[in-house]
C-alpha cells in the first residue's frame, strides 16, 4: 500500500513528515510511501534519520515540487493558483489511483477545498465534514464532527454527520453498534435550536443507526456516545478549548507540584508522565483528522505535530485504506 | 446587605446551601441572609453546622416555602406555576428590595426565566446572558458569555453580550480596558459565519469597548482576552466540554501516578493538590455564573456544587451588589 504525504506542511514541515513517514514505515512493512515536497530539503532530512529508521527510509520515495502552499493561504486562493504545490501534487497522486490514501499537515481549509476539487465527494454526502477521535472516561475514544468545515449546517447536514460518524466507528474501529448522539445545550427534548431539534427527530426515524439522543458537552469525554455530532462552529471550538485547557491544566499540575520543595521531586517523577498525558489528550496532534465524505482517504495532521504525532496520521490514513472507508461511507 | 438564597435548589439541597450560606455569612461580616425553604429542613441543617460557624448562623434567617421547584420542570412551567416555590420567592424577594441580590443552584433556565419575569431587564438589553469566569494560564480569568440562555442569536445579540461582559469585567473585576474578542473558527478575517462576521464590524466601530477581534477556543483559556463572546449553544459546549475534560484529566493523571509502585507515593501527595485543581478548574462551581442583564442581581450556582462552591456564589452576588453591577451594565 502507498500513501502519499504532502511534505511541506505543518509548523516544522520536513523535519516533522519525514521522521514521521519514516516511523511509520518502519512500523508497518507493507506500506510504501511517496513525498511531495522540496528534494533536496527532503533529501536531507531523510540523511539525518537516524541509523535504525535506514532500512525503513529506503521505502521512501520523493518527488520534487516546489511551490509550497503557505498556512496562511485562503482556501479559494488555493483552488486558483494551488495546482503545483506539494499538496496539490500529493492528491492528484491520490486521484490518479498510484496511492491509496494522502496525508498533510498543512492548512486545513486549503486541504479541503483542494480535496474535494480534486477527488470528489462520495455519493450521497452533500459536504465533506472533518473527524477526530477525542479519547474518553473510560479509555475509549468518541468521534466529535463536524470540526470546522461546515460552520452553518442545517439538519440534513447533522444527519448526514451522524451517517459518517456512524460508518467510522463501525467499520474503523470495528464497533458492533456505535452509539451515536446530538451535541445539545441540555438532554431534554425541549431544549436546543430548531436546527438540532428537527435533526433529532430525523435520527430518531433511522433504523440502521444506534442514536441514543442528545449529549451535553461533558458527553464527549464521558464515554457516553462513541459518536457525537455537531455543527462545525461548536466541534471546532470545543476541540480548540479543550486543546487550551489541557494544555493548561498539564502546566497546572507541573507547578502545584513544583511550588513546594517536597513537591520539587514530585515534578521532576511526574514530568515525563504528564507530557505524555498532554500529547494524548490532544487528539488531533495525537491522531489527526480525517476528511469524511471525500472521495479517497485523507487525514489532516496537526499543524503543530512532531514526527510522532505525523507517525500516527500516516497510521490512521493506512487504517482507513485497509477497511475501505470511502466505500463504507457511501453504501452505509 | 442581604442577599436572599433559594435554599432548596441543587444535587445537594439545603445540606450546601445552608453551609455555603453560614461559610459567606462568617467570611464577610457585614452580610444578613435569608434562606427561602422547608422550615423543619433547614431549621436542621442549621442546627447540624460546626459550633465554629454558630455565631455567624445566627445571621441566617429562614422564611418558610413549602414547594420547590424540580429540576426537571421547563421554563414555561415554572413561569405558570412556579409562584409560590422557594425560588420564585427568592426572586420577590429580591424584586421588592427587601434583598439586594439572589442566588440559586436551581434549574438554570427556570431561574432565568422567573427572573426575566419577576425583574425585568436592563435598558437597552434585549435579552439577558449567562456568563462565568473561566481561569486562564496566566493565573487571570475570563468572561465567557453567553453560556446557553441565547442559542440562536445575531450581531446584535453577541454586541450586547460584549458589552455586558466589558461591564463585568471593568466594574466588578477592575479592569481598566478589558479586551473583549469574539470566538471563531479561525482569527483570519475571512473565516466564521455571516452572523459572526457582522458581529465582527459592528463590534470594530465601537470606540468605547477594547475589542481585539477573534480568538479561538484555546484563546478562552490561554489569558489573550478578559471577555469572550459567542452564542449560547457554543458557550454551553464549550463550558460542559471544559468540565468533562477537566474531571477526565484529573482522573487520568491520578491513575497515571498509581500505575507504578514508585508513584503511589506520588499519587498521595498529588492527591489534595489534585482535588483542589479540579475544584479550581470547574469554573461555574467554584464562581457561580451571573444572569446577566437582569434588573437586579442573581447568580447560579452550579448544581452539584457543595458547601464551599456555593459559598463563593453568595460571595460572587455580594461582589457584584458592591460594584453596583446592574446599573454599571445598563449606562455602559
């Protein structure tokens, strides 16, 4: 299996993709994958691999292109003037079938306009929407979507969210019968705007799908719902929130303890754990996201991810190629 | 000053009202209260407080109320039939001046909707807000607003709820020129919806309010802005979400500590410093939230809050009767 990677993205661009398709590489031995991307950056980056990754890094492939897209770029700017860019190239080779699925860690507006350009959409789904999996209570994970593509949906849009949902849980994560919820600003029927209730009512009519009704935002990390669905507007703010919070919290904890003199020892045996919690508890650095509805696989890594957290992308995207999403979403 | 107090609302009932109600009565001196409640309950739970809390006890006065609202019952029914509960009498109370503000750990949107009825609103507000403060990084707090009173709301909704929370923050927490941002799925100018945007322009023209322009979820936390402003529907996701994550976080760091022998020591140590986080954390139990744009002052208290949370909300109303809140908000 080949995975194309758009190389250039991200805060820490080579550096990060590199590792991170090295790692990957050396973890799973049947995948191959092709870089998009400046060569001789490129070319150098994979010289500076360390010696256990070498035999991995053979498996990689690159193709030169220069023009990079920058973060800041419009998704509209991207559609007019992207066509050469890394991420641009990295779907094409997608659309053309020589790789099964496309990561990029670069501008997510930009990645999902070009995506949806480029490969289409699949039948049935109106507009792409955006999904992590956010881990929970009870160490499970739920998927929260939309996360920024639609900002103004209306219920068909929620319903076709709550389908999606349903579908990557079912056949990604191999759950019997996911449970799937409304984001709501309370659990009684009465509440909500008239968008979320007449969601409500069509998720109720559906047979082939386990709705359980509405969640509050707590519902997310509860362990309540294996699915929770929302307008792009709250899921994106609630996943930047909780990114800032934990960020917070994690720096809390490091200086309570490190108020004290006793506690000085505390901090410096709970540092490693800590961070290792923070990168956990930051899903779409820890997981990345994928671009549901889009005719062909591909995951969005943090911009912010370092070669570990791009490892886990690359991961996800061959997940996703080995159970067949896109032709899950578009039969379920 | 007295401050009137449903004493039956909340997971707790009078157990945390009357103790939080005698803690706010022994820290602050020159505070009356008066308990809206079940007579023989709360004659009881008077009578079981600390001998160290007695002589501040003898402050409390309990007026007799026999029914209570549940916290199951809707809006509209506690408007029809809501009139002789604890809560109802609390807010009359509060209407004849008899008490200079109220507070309850009642049903929010019952308590929201008598106090519309019994008080009115501010001039110029058309429709109040619910709005707490949030910690940030920088050891300083946030104004989020609205958080679930508004779901659906437009430009002129989310300028009115910049101004209220400008108020809150200039004159209760004394800040010079709080900056006031408006939440969005992005910080560039193109990005949000159509009601985000125009909130956006309006808000720019207004030289009386220190507006910063967007933030996203994490700019809640991260100490970029005093006040942030956005619908209510997203307002109650991101607050409920940032509770579920804090509760999961404290809990998974604990666990962390007590996965190896060498951290159960860690895990004793940590454990109060821990506790006292997630207490500081869960912002609308450890402050109460504000109804905002009411004709007088009441504050929610949050429903599962105990003694010492609901201490801090009594305090938080006898802050905001000092700093004249109601009509700091209708000349702002």
């Amino acid at each position: 299996m080949r995975i194309a990677i758009d190389a250039m993205g991200g805060d820490l661009g080579p550096r990060a993709t590199v590792g991170g398709a090295a790692r990957a590489l050396s973890a799973d031995s049947r995948l191959d994958i092709v870089l998009f991307g400046q060569q001789s950056r490129l070319n150098s980056e994979i010289a500076r691999l360390p010696r256990s990754l070498a035999a991995a890094a053979s498996r990689l492939q690159v193709e030169n292109v220069d023009a990079v897209l920058a973060d800041s770029q419009q998704p509209a700017w991207a559609l007019r003037h992207g066509g050469d860019t890394s991420m641009a190239r990295m779907l094409a080779c997608v659309a053309s079938g020589k790789a099964a699925a496309g990561v990029s860690a670069g501008n997510t507006g930009a990645l999902m306009a070009l995506a949806r350009h480029t490969l289409g959409t699949v039948a049935g789904i109106t507009r792409p929407a955006i999904s992590t999996a956010i881990p929970t209570c009870n160490e499970g994970r739920c998927y929260l979507l939309d996360l920024g593509a639609n900002v103004d949906v209306g219920p068909g849009r929620l319903v076709e969210f709550a389908r999606m949902g349903d579908a990557m849980a079912r056949h990604v994560d191999g759950l019997q019968r996911p449970r799937v919820a409304l984001l709501n600003v309370g659990v009684e029927g009465t509440k909500g705007s008239p968008t979320v209730k007449e969601a409500d009512r069509r998720l109720r009519e559906l047979v082939d799908i386990h709705y359980i009704g509405y969640v509050e935002g707590d519902g997310i990390f509860s362990g309540a719902a294996d699915v929770v669905v929302c307008d792009g507007f709250t899921g994106n703010a609630v996943l930047k929130a909780s990114e800032g919070l934990a960020k917070m919290l994690v720096a809390r904890v490091q200086a309570t303890f490190e108020a004290h003199w006793s506690s000085r020892l505390v901090g410096l045996l709970a540092r490693p754990a800590l961070m290792r919690l923070r990168d956990e508890l930051d899903p779409v650095r820890y997981n990345g996201a994928s671009l549901l509805g889009i005719r062909g696989i591909v995951v969005k890594s943090h911009g912010s991810a370092d070669a570990a957290g791009f490892h886990y992308a690359v991961a996800r995207a061959a997940q996703e190629v080995r159970r067949d999403l896109p032709r899950r979403l578009a039969v379920s």
